[in-house]
C-alpha cells in the first residue's frame, strides 16, 4: 500500500522516476520483491533476481544510479563511502567518485536568494560581485565579493528548492527503506532505516549554513593557540541559513604543492596536518570529516587551513580516551588488548564467535604491524571490515574517522614519503591516557558525577526501608522467568498420563473381564508415548 505521502502526485511522480532508474540499472528485482511494480508499472524486467545472483559490476551500477537521481542521493552515496562498514569496502571506494558538481545556477536567482536573506540589495551590500562561481556544487555554489569596507570574501549561496527537494526525497527514501526491510529479510542486517536516519541528520546539517558557520568559529577557538593552522574569519552579519559569507582564502591548493616545485617545506607541511588533525581527534574531539585535498589549503610560511566545515565529526571525552587505548593496543601488536578495549567500548560482545574474531584480528594485525604510512589507517581499515564480517554495529563516528585518518595519510605521504605519522600519533594517544588516570580527572569525575551522588544518597534510605518493610511484611514478589514452561509442562503431564495408562492397564489385564480394556490402554500409552518422542526429537532436546 503506498502511504498518504504520496497521494500527491510530485511524491509519487518521483517515486516513480526512482524506480525507473533503478530498472535501468539492473535493480528492478527491488521493485517486484517489495510489491512495488504492480503499483507503480515500469517497462523492462530486471536481469537479476536476487541479491546472490549480482555480479562484479554492482558497486559502479550503484554509483551511476545515485549520480543520475541527483543531489540527495549523491550526498546519500558521498556518506556510504564513508561507510565501508554499512556497504563493503568495494562499494565504498566506487561510491567515492561521486561527482558533486553541476553548472552553476543563473546570476540573477544567486542575487535575489542573497537579497532576500540579508533583506538588502546586492549593490548596498557588496562594492564588487564577482560573476563567474568560483565552484558549483548540487546544494550551492560560491562567489568571490568585495563588502564596502574592502574585505575580499567568498560567499556560499545555497540553490533555491534544494532544501524542498532533499525534504521530498528523504520521505522516499524512509518509505523504501522501510519496505525493503520488510519484504527483503536480505538486507535487514543494514538496518537500512537507521541508515536513512543517520543520513538525515548529516544532510540536514549540511544545508543550514548557520550550522555551518558556528563549526568553523567553534575549529577556530580550537586553533587560536596554533600558529600552524589558520582558521577563515566567518562575517556572522553576511551569514543566514541559506548563505554564508567568509573571508576568502588566497592560498594554494594542498594537492597542487604536492606537485609543485616552489619553496614550499613540504615535510614540514605533512608534519603540521597530521597533527592538527590528530589534535582535532585525541584533544578537542571535533574534527573535520572530509579532509581531502581539495579542502586543505596551504598559505605564506607552510601554514595549514581546512576548508568547507558542513561534516564535522564529535568524539566525546570517554570516547577520545577510548580511542587512544584501543589504537596504542593496536601500534604494540597487542592483540588481547584490542579484544579487550572493543568489549569495553561495547563493540563487541559474546554473541559473536569471540575464538574466530581473534584469530581473524590477530590476521589483520600482522599484516599491518611496523609498515609505517599504512599500518594505521590500513589496520583500521581491516579492523571495520572485520567488524562488518561478524555483523557488528560500528559506531557512525568511528567510521567517519578512519576515512579522515586515511584521507589525512595519504596525503600525507604523497608529501613526504618518509614521514612516519605512526610517531606523531604516540605521544598526543599516550597524553591522553595518562590524563584518564591522573588526579585531576579524579577530582573532575567528582565534580561531574557529585549531583549524581547526592540524590543517590537522598533516596538510597527511603528505597532500603520500603524494601526491608515489605520483607518484613512477606509482600516481596520476586518474578522468574521460565523459558519454553508451558512446553515442558504439557511433556511432564503427557508423562505422568503415560505412566497411569501403563499401571492401570497392568492392574486391569490382571481381572477375568479386564485384558481387552488393558490392551486398548497400552496402545492409547504407546501413541501417546511414540508422539512424545518425536517432540523431543523436532526440537532436539536429545
């Protein structure tokens, strides 16, 4: 049954277009198995049948599909690549060549979207407007302008209907996640709603530019202290939902020093990036999510600045400490320690084969122990791919972040390929974990928790006199949960009848008048008898 939502016909004319293009690309078996088809008819019948029956070709089809539905599901496909946990690690590299640009938008809509959120013209607001788009993007495109007071700035302008259109897009794809999950038992192990949920949470942040701009003044306040890192300057009176304005970085582009020979001090450049973010990870818990080199640039005297800030990930303050745990076990080859620190983090427990997950990690670890650029990411890497091979939940966060640490890294050793990050990581990891047991975060775990205690302290009286009186008083009703009860109850009575079929037919075959009723009790128990024995053989209990 198709929902309310879609009673309009633009919800369900998109629908439409959706399942079609997933027809065109070999995945109209989705379609027939969700009951879709007879509702919404499209030409051609799907090659494949079944997931099983998918060939090599899956992760580009995937790839070309996202980019034909357009902006949301680009954005959709730009976070799986993030996810190599949620699709696979093939999937998720084809889904890193999404493409995200587009032509730009008309200059005049880009200036009556700017006039109408800062209520004032473009000719009172800027001295100069700059008419070709620095970038073009599906959510917005960028402009170089110059305020009356001579700052030169680049101001983001999101597209008009984009936020309509993610809106539209999102309730199909909550509807055919839900249905997928439904008819597809397949794919449940996805949790493909939660995908849809998480999905939505990120895109929406990414279109609220004010979102956006306290991100970068919050990385700033970080990097205040670190002449190292320089953080654009955000013009919070030029800035709304929909447009934000902030100074314009002049610098050059981090994958054109790799390939440029100017005097440039690029060990020096690679050493600066690994540790602010690394500092982003381990000490500020806030770092940026999409570090490829098109978002890196590099000014005057090897000086670091990131750029677009819409994907930033937050690691809290037991996660951080965590983290530098579970990766110094990880850098010492130690393999029990790793086992350990999952199980404390809750990231695995005893439903999976634990013998298994440690022989395939103790794999995983030996292969990547001491080979310097890669044996971070590269073991974090096999580390969620293991976790997707057992089923295991991995933390959206943690994900986000091994892409930023693989991202970082191979930048970095295109700087510098004797650069090892591996010995930047170790001593900021081992700060962290000597502040976890150190005084100060006693008396700070005090302080947080104090309130906690009090009230503890305030009911744990009350509550320990309501039990000992209703001990007391006999009235403590304590309930024990029996597994399959009923089942072993109704064998015990069908026992008990059995063994009083048998006793008393013997009894009766004993009388003149009695054997032929004996004989019909002795069948009537050996039925009963043989029905019993094939019940314990259907569920195995022998």
């Amino acid at each position: 049954m198709i929902p309310e939502e879609f009673d309009e016909s633009p919800n369900l004319k998109r629908l439409n277009e959706i399942i079609k293009v997933l027809n065109d690309y070999k995945f109209g078996y989705i379609a027939e198995k969700t009951k879709l088809k007879s509702k919404i008819p499209f030409k051609g019948k799907s090659k494949y049948e079944s997931i099983e029956e998918l060939d090599s070709s899956l992760p580009a089809r995937i790839r070309l599909a996202l980019q034909e539905l357009g902006t949301t599901f680009i954005k959709l496909g730009q976070m799986l690549s993030t996810r190599p946990d949620l699709v696979g690690d093939e999937i998720a590299a084809e889904l890193t060549k999404l493409q995200d640009d587009v032509p730009p938008v008309d200059l005049e809509i880009i200036k009556s979207t700017i006039e109408t959120e800062l209520s004032n013209s473009t000719e009172d607001l800027f001295s100069e407007f700059e008419e070709e788009a620095l970038g073009s993007a599906s959510i917005g495109q960028v402009h170089k302008v110059v305020l009356k007071n001579g700052d030169k700035v680049a101001i983001k302008i999101q597209k008009p209907g984009v936020e309509e259109i993610i809106h539209k897009d999102i309730t199909i794809m909550r509807f055919l996640a839900k249905r997928i999950n439904d008819y597809m038992p397949q794919f449940r192990i996805n949790n493909l709603p939660r995908i849809v949920d998480e999905f939505e949470r990120s895109i929406l942040k990414e279109i609220d530019y004010n979102q956006e701009a306290i991100n970068i003044i919050r990385f700033d306040n970080n990097f205040k202290e670190d002449k190292t890192v320089y953080v654009p300057k955000v013009y919070k009176k030029y800035s709304t939902e929909k447009v934000l304005t902030m100074e314009l970085i002049e610098g050059k582009k981090i994958s054109d020093v790799i390939n440029s020979d100017e005097g440039y001090d690029k060990p020096l450049i690679a050493k600066r990036e690994i540790n602010s973010f690394f500092k982003q990870v381990l000490i500020d818990g806030f770092f940026h999510a999409d570090p490829h080199p098109a978002n890196v640039y590099i000014l005057d005297d090897n000086v670091v600045c990131f750029l677009d800030y819409g994907m930033m990930g937050i690691l809290d303050q037991e996660f951080r400490e965590d983290l530098a745990d579970l990766v110094i076990h990880y850098l010492e080859n130690n393999v029990k320690g790793v086992m350990n620190q999952l199980v404390y983090m809750g990231i695995i427990n005893e439903n999976i084969d634990m013998k298994a997950f440690k022989n395939d990690l103790t794999g995983i670890m030996y292969r990547f122990y001491g080979v310097g650029l890669n044996e971070m990411h590269g073991g974090l890497n096999g580390l969620i791919s293991l976790m997707r091979k057992y089923n295991v939940q991995v933390p959206g966060e943690f994900s986000l972040l091994v892409r930023g640490i693989a991202l970082v890294e191979d930048t970095v050793e295109r700087l510098d390929p004797n650069f090892d990050p591996v010995e930047e990581f170790k001593p900021m990891a081992r700060s962290v974990m000597r502040k976890k047991i150190s005084p100060s975060r006693t008396i700070d775990f005090i302080k947080d928790n104090i309130f906690e205690v009090e009230h503890l302290m305030k009911i744990l009286p009350q509550g320990l006199s309501k039990v000992l009186y209703r001990i007391e008083e006999g009235k403590i009703n304590i309930e024990v949960e029996h597994k399959d009860l009923e089942r072993i109850s109704n064998k015990l009575s069908t026992a008990l009848i059995i063994a009083a079929l048998l006793i008393g037919s013997a009894i009766i075959m004993q009388t003149e008048k009695g054997v032929y009723l004996g004989i019909i009790g002795f069948i009537i128990a050996m039925i009963l008898g043989i029905g019993m024995v094939l019940s314990i053989l259907k569920y195995r209990e022998i």
